[in-house]
C-alpha cells in the first residue's frame, strides 16, 4: 500500500462503538505501509483487505498502520509506479 494519511489518528464514533485509525512515523516522505494491525492483530500485508464487520466491530476497534519510506517487500517490483 502507498500513501501517507492526512492525520496522525481519527476517531470515529459509530453506533457499535469508536472506530480510531492511527499512522505511527507520518509523514509526506513516509508513503508506504510497512505493516498495520487491526485491535493489536496484524494483519496480512500480501491481502491487505478488511471487511466491513471487522471495522464496526462492537465495542471498538483500532487500526494501525507503520509508515516508512522505502518499499516493503509485499509490493512486486511490476505494481510499483
């Protein structure tokens, strides 16, 4: 994945309870996910796809993403421009 988040941590509150995203090590020069976890479990960078229930979980939820500038291994040299 590639990008760098606007924020450093939002919160949203949902009716199943707070949705926080956070970005560890943010920066424009920082643009690729080296890993993210969704409430402390990682979560598989070579399928990085959520469903929609592990966001609205009840209760809450976080999900964290580590930031850096150089690309990780999981991004093929082909899909890298």
């Amino acid at each position: 994945m590639k990008g760098s988040p606007l924020l450093d941590k939002v919160t949203l509150h949902l009716p199943t309870g707070d949705l926080t995203i956070i970005a560890y090590n943010n920066s424009p020069e920082n643009y690729y996910v080296q890993k993210a976890a969704i409430n402390g479990q990682p979560i598989d960078m070579t399928k990085p796809f959520l469903d929609h229930s592990q966001l609205v979980s009840k209760g809450g939820v976080t999900l964290e993403f580590w930031m850096g500038n150089t690309q990780p291994p999981y991004i093929k040299k082909e899909f890298s421009n």
